[in-house]
C-alpha cells in the first residue's frame, strides 16, 4: 500500500465572488422529447416484450431535469439544453449503451428510450479516481498501464478527471480529432464503466493564435467535447451516493479559467431535487474547487497560462474553482463527503477543520508532478463505499518509469 501526500489546512480562504458566464447560452428548440427508461433483461438495447419500465429515474438535457413515472416514461416539454439527452443512471443499473443520446432529428413523444442492465451489488462499492490521461501516442502506454490496473482491481466503475487528450487547446482539428479517437478507442477496451469530465485540453481551439481556428467553428470550444464524450455535466448513482461530473473548465476569448457557469448551477439545483435530501453527493470535475499546488508550483505570469486571469475587469487565480464557494452554496446542505479534481498532477486531500467535505486530488496518469525537489508519482487511488460512506482511499501508484509533462 502507499500512501498519499496529506495537506491538512484548518481554514477556508474566502472565495470570490461568481461572474457571469463565458459560455454560449443553451439552444432553446422547444421541442418536446420522451421515451422510456427500461429495464434490458436480455441486454440487446432495444425494449421487448415484459421489459418493465423503471420508474423515478432523472433524465435530463443538460437544462431541463424531470423524472420517470411508474411506466419508466418522461416527457420533457420543451427541450434546451445543446442537442443532447441523458439518464442519470440509478443504483443498482448500468447502461450497456451510451448513457446519452442525440435528440437532433427525434421524433416526439417516444424518441429516445434509455436500456439499463440490472447490475446488482454487494454491501461494498469499489471505483478507481484517475486523471490527466494526455492521451498521444507517445503516452498511448500509460493509459493501458491505467487499463491494466482497472482489471486488477476490477472496481465498479472508473472517474477520469478531465485532460484526457495531449491537446486539443493549440492544434488544428485533425489533430485534436486524433487525440480524441485515440483515447475513444481505448475507453472501449476498459470492461468497466468509464466516467469522464472536460478539461482544459479538451476545449478545442480557443487559442486561436496557436491553433488557427475560428470561433464560428461548429466544435469550437466545448463542442469537440460534446461530439466525442457526450454531457459534459451530467450525473449518475452508484453505491448509495449521488455522483455528479461537472466542467469546471470555462473559457473568456482565448482563456480557459476554472468556473462553473450559471447554466450548470441552475441545472445543478434541478438535478439534485430529484433525489433524497439525504442522500450524500460526491462531485468529480477537473479543475478543482480549492488546492494546494498552485503554491507548491508557484507564482506565473508566463504564458501559456499564467496564474491570474482577468475577467469582467475581476481578477483571480484561474487554476482552481473561482466561485466554488457558489457551487458548494448549491449543494444546499446536502451530505457531501468528497469532491473530486484533477489538473494539478498531484495526489492531493485538503481538509478544513469544521468542514465536512474533503477536496481531493488524483496524481497524473500521463507522467509524476510537483516541482523544487518534491516529486510526487503517477499513479490512481481507490475508493470503497460502504452503504453510501466513502472510505480514506488508497493510493496506487502506476508502476511505470516518470516521464514528467506540464498541465
């Protein structure tokens, strides 16, 4: 067993105040979308004869949030959102199918069906927290480490923080499509669930003076996201807790920033209503709430992405959650034992005295971190929940030699 880096902090720095968002508005098509969500006995995707629906689960658009009647049927009235609908795949399920689907072209009111596999589990839920795969084909080896590693530990699923690809930030698109194929064609080789969230190399070509790509570009920005990972906000159950994957990834002209934008915090306020008040929450996004590292890195003002960004005529540090204080607002008082980051290519646990939530960072799968002599490894760390309590996690390390890469 090895041990993770501990930073024990005993209090909260205020955080600053929330700005509006960078992010284009939904579309607002207003046009109504249902289906079923079932239960796919024979795990062939479609819905045949004595398949039951399953009642009181979330569907959403990434806008709208509305839940299953006792058929397993939803409706939602007016669609939003952008082009993409999604179950919040409850406990004891998993979606043997994409767990979203393109709702451009369907046909109301029974387009859209979601099949889910019953999944039974036992009284303990094992799941892997990886991060900053960096996906080329120089690093191609590390990610099948990380693969290898999964089948060993056959956990129930898998969260990848965010920073999936090498980069698609600076490059042109069919560099950046390469990137993104490349890391779908070994997402399908994991036999577990594998759930991701954007980073900031997965925001397509907002640096236009390197990447030489236009805004109008129909994958600018969170788009090329969309079209390869499906929501970039979303959630799904497991283990008695709510998991919900959030972009903390936003962008102002050629600037990615950590925000969360009001878009997803109003769509955070519906999804969390539609489940108990008691059940806990634990959130996975990739630039985190609060860290450490940024101290540990030190100061920059250096390009490619200085310290502080300057926003609205307000400036602040870009590499952590500028209105976190915003979003743990939302969780409204709910149980909330763990939020889950990734970016600083460190394995890192914040704690706050008189403070519930544990910030929690996983180490880079692309290569080790840290600077100034403190070398910190590559590596994954494994989480067990027992009847919806999340456990302290263990620290894996990767096994492979270090070959260090920037964030």
């Amino acid at each position: 067993m090895y041990t993770i880096p501990i930073l024990l902090l005993t209090s909260l720095a205020a955080a600053p105040l929330a700005r509006p968002p960078a992010s284009l508005p939904p579309s607002q098509s207003g046009r109504a979308l249902g289906g079923v969500v079932f239960v796919d006995r024979n795990a062939n995707g479609r819905r045949d004869d004595g398949e039951p629906g399953v009642r009181d689960v979330a569907v959403s658009d990434q806008e709208h949030v509305v839940v299953t009647d006792a058929q397993g049927a939803y409706r939602i009235p007016a669609a939003g959102g952008f082009g993409l609908v999604f179950v919040s795949v409850p406990d004891g399920f998993i979606s043997r199918a994409p767990f979203y689907r393109s709702a451009t072209g369907a046909q109301p009111p029974s387009a859209i069906d979601f099949p889910l596999v019953p999944a039974p589990q036992g009284a303990t839920v094992t799941f892997v927290h990886a991060s900053d795969t960096h996906i080329s084909d120089a690093s191609l080896a590390r990610t099948q480490r990380l693969r290898a590693l999964v089948d060993s530990i056959r956990p129930a699923f898998v969260l990848v923080t965010g920073d999936l690809v090498r980069d698609a930030l600076r490059v042109g698109e069919r560099e950046a499509t390469s990137y993104y194929e490349l890391f779908a064609s070994e997402a399908a080789r994991f036999d577990r669930p594998l759930w991701t969230v954007p980073g900031n190399h997965e925001i397509f070509g907002i640096e236009r003076d390197k990447s030489g790509v236009s805004a109008d570009h129909p994958l600018y920005g969170r788009a090329m996201y969309r079209r390869y990972r499906g929501p970039d906000y979303y959630s799904f159950n497991a283990g008695g807790v709510h998991f919900v994957g959030l972009n903390t990834v936003d962008i102002d002209d050629t600037h990615y920033y950590g925000h969360v934008d009001s878009l997803q915090l109003a769509w955070l306020t519906r999804d969390l209503a539609a489940i108990p008040a008691t059940m806990p929450v634990i959130t996975f996004n990739h630039i985190p709430f609060y860290t450490a590292m940024e101290t540990v890195n030190g100061y920059s003002d250096a390009p490619p992405a200085p310290s502080v960004i300057t926003v609205g005529g307000k400036s602040d540090f870009r590499h952590n959650v500028s209105n976190a204080a915003e979003v743990l607002a939302g969780l409204g008082g709910r149980p909330y034992p763990l939020a889950l980051g990734g970016h600083v290519h460190a394995p890192e646990r914040l704690r706050f005295a008189g403070v519930e939530t544990r910030f929690e960072q996983a180490a880079a799968v692309v290569g080790a971190g840290g600077r100034a002599g403190l070398k910190l490894p590559s590596g994954v760390t494994v989480y067990r929940l027992t009847r919806g309590r999340v456990d302290e996690g263990r620290f894996v390390e990767l096994g492979m030699n270090e070959r260090p890469e920037s964030k």
